[in-house]
C-alpha cells in the first residue's frame, strides 16, 4: 500500500505543467466532503492540484511517519494526528462527527441500540482505528444501562473488524453482515442503500477531527492556504452536507473562568457602554472597518494579568492585560454569529476567531 501510495502522489494524474502539486492525507469518512472541497479550493487555485489519499487515520499516520510526502493531514482523532511530527501552529478542529447504527436493505426487528443483541453479523472498525475505539466507548457506556448479557451476546456475533469505517459501510451496502457502527457521515453518503438507527446523546461520542501541517511537508504554504479554505464557509457548509457538524456555528454565550468561578457574557454585546471602530488591513492586505466592544469593558473583574482565550477550533492565545489595554484589543462580531478578538498591532493571523472561552489568570 505504501509504494502504491507513493506512486499516486507521484503520478498526479490530469495535472499540467505547471501546477504545484499538494497531498492531503484525509481519514476515509471524508471521502465524499473533501473530494468536493478538493475541487472548490482547485477553482480557486488554479495553480494547485490537490492529490487526495484517503485511509484509516492510523494507517496515514505510519505512512507520515514512514517518510510519505503528506501536506496536510485531516484525521478523525487527535491521537492518531498527535503521533506525527507536526507544525504545532497548524491544529485546528475543522469538523465533528458522531456514530449511527447502519443495517442492511430490508433488515427487520432493528428499530434500537438494545435490538443489536438480536443481529446475526455485526461489523465494527478495529479498535486502531478511531471509529473502532468510539465504537468501544459506547458499548461501554450501553453495557451500564442494557447490562452484561447484552454486550456478551452483541459482541459474539461480530464476525469482522475492518481497516477503516468505509470498509465497514462496504459490507452493510453489499449486504455482507447485517449491522455496523459507522458516522453519520458515512450513513449519509449511502443514505438509499442502507437504514440508520440513531445512537442517542448519553450513549454516543462526539469524535473532534483535527487538521494539521506535517513538519515535513514539501509544500508549506499551499498546505496553508488549504487549512485557511477548510474553515471557509464554502467548505463547512460541504461538510455540514456530508453530515458532519460544523465546530464554527455560532455561540450564545461566552464563558468567562476567573478564580475557579465561571460567568456567562450573552451574545450579542448590544449592552456593552460604548462601540469602537476601527480601520485596519486584513491578511490580504485589504483596508477594512471593524466595529466591536472594547475587551477590557466585558472582563470587569479585578485582580487578573492575563487572559487565555479558546476558540472553537481548538486554538488558544494568551495575552496579558497589559497588551490587551495598550493595543485597545475589541471582540467583534466576524460576521457568521461568532465573536473574534481583534487587536490592533499585531498580525491578522493571530487575530483569535470563534471564541467560546475566556480564561483569566
């Protein structure tokens, strides 16, 4: 598989001559979302053809580490991202996903989680791969609530444990075994060729899918300008298509932690005593205004020297209060619901986008 790997990223078919070439290794359940996000960011970058290399988010991580020339990779978990050598500057969760029971076409007597003691042939992904290690908390959680003898007899009929959760889809869709546990994702793109049971909330686990920048990738800064397009609103609503949730829709509230005491700042800030506007460049260089609430009106309380701000993407920035007041730092809205810290000075990039904490120290 490898060197079938390294001829794919070699070969580039359809490329032309003058094109960069860039690989982004992407776990299989973003088959369908990154084949259309691929072709988005290739008509936006002509220049830039996108060979995409899909697998178990496991096995693209033994091929990084084995020397694959990888410049991005899309995994369906951070500890499978976290065993690459990275740049530590490019994680970002782009994309959640949860687990669905999937049956065959005409499969009866499935209606619930507790209706899988009942199924002849059950396949799961292998516990390596992210879906398989999922899989294996909610059979842990269900065990506390259906008992033992419930898991005993799920477990004794299956009869496979696939390289990754398309491979797992594949058997369902061919009616090779009766039930699998896949995404809602993957449930999605065979919607008319398979039926879906609903894992409930308490008993289902959100899997975060971070994307990040080999330390070793050939072509930095295409793999950047990737990254960026992923979070564009083009590409989540591709994602959103696909039946991933998006990490970026807007938030409520803020939540603001301060000597182990949490307070909640509601959305939108039209409370706030005054509004500052202000003209500044943006990553392209481009003039353009911004208006918000300056940082240090929301953060009342007294005493704090710092402030760490989280964002929904998994980014953090800590600035000081004394930075924060000297660059007149303001939280505006970004113009998708979500709230972004804007501080004057200092690079758009570390401009701090899709805030959902703010924790002072």
């Amino acid at each position: 598989m490898f060197t079938a790997y390294l001829l794919l990223a070699i070969a580039h078919p359809g490329r032309m001559p003058d094109q960069q070439s860039l690989t982004v290794s992407a776990a299989a359940s973003l088959t369908d979302a990154f084949h259309r996000i691929a072709q988005r960011f290739e008509a936006a970058n002509p220049k830039v053809k996108v060979v995409l290399n899909f697998g178990g988010s496991q096995q693209l991580a033994g091929q990084i580490n084995q020397g694959a020339p990888v410049d991005v990779f899309a995994s369906a978990s951070a500890k499978n991202a976290g065993q690459i050598k990275y740049d530590p500057n490019s994680w970002r969760v782009f994309a959640l996903n949860r687990l669905e029971i999937v049956t065959r076409k005409g499969l009866t007597g499935v209606r619930s989680v507790r209706d899988l003691a009942s199924v002849k042939t059950l396949v799961l992904a292998a516990e390596a791969v992210p879906a398989g290690h999922y899989s294996e908390i909610f059979f842990d959680k269900a065990s506390k609530l259906y008992g033992n003898v419930w898991l005993s007899s799920v477990r004794s009929h299956v009869v496979s444990k696939e390289v990754d959760v398309r491979a797992v889809l594949s058997k369902i869709r061919l009616g090779e075994a009766d039930a699998g546990i896949v995404y809602v994702s993957d449930a999605v793109s065979a919607k008319n060729e398979v039926q879906t049971v609903a894992i409930p909330d308490d008993l289902n686990t959100i899997a975060r899918y971070p994307l990040v920048i080999p330390a070793e990738a050939p072509n930095k800064q295409a793999a950047k300008d990737f990254s960026k397009f992923v979070f564009s609103s083009e590409a989540q609503g591709d994602l959103e298509a696909a039946g991933f949730v998006s990490p970026l829709r807007p938030s409520t509230r803020l939540v603001i932690t301060w000597q182990n005491k949490k307070f909640l700042l509601p959305l939108p800030l039209a409370s706030a005593s005054q509004k500052v506007v202000y003209k500044l460049k943006d990553h392209g260089g481009v003039l353009r205004t911004y208006k918000g609430v300056p940082v240090l009106d929301l953060l009342k309380q007294s005493g704090w020297t710092s402030a760490t701000f989280s964002c929904a993407d998994d980014y953090r920035k800590t600035l000081s209060f004394a930075d924060l007041k000297a660059s007149k730092a303001i939280l505006t809205d970004q113009g998708d619901g979500n709230y972004r810290l804007i501080v004057p000075g200092h690079k758009f990039d570390t401009w701090v986008m899709w805030i959902r904490s703010i924790e002072l120290g």
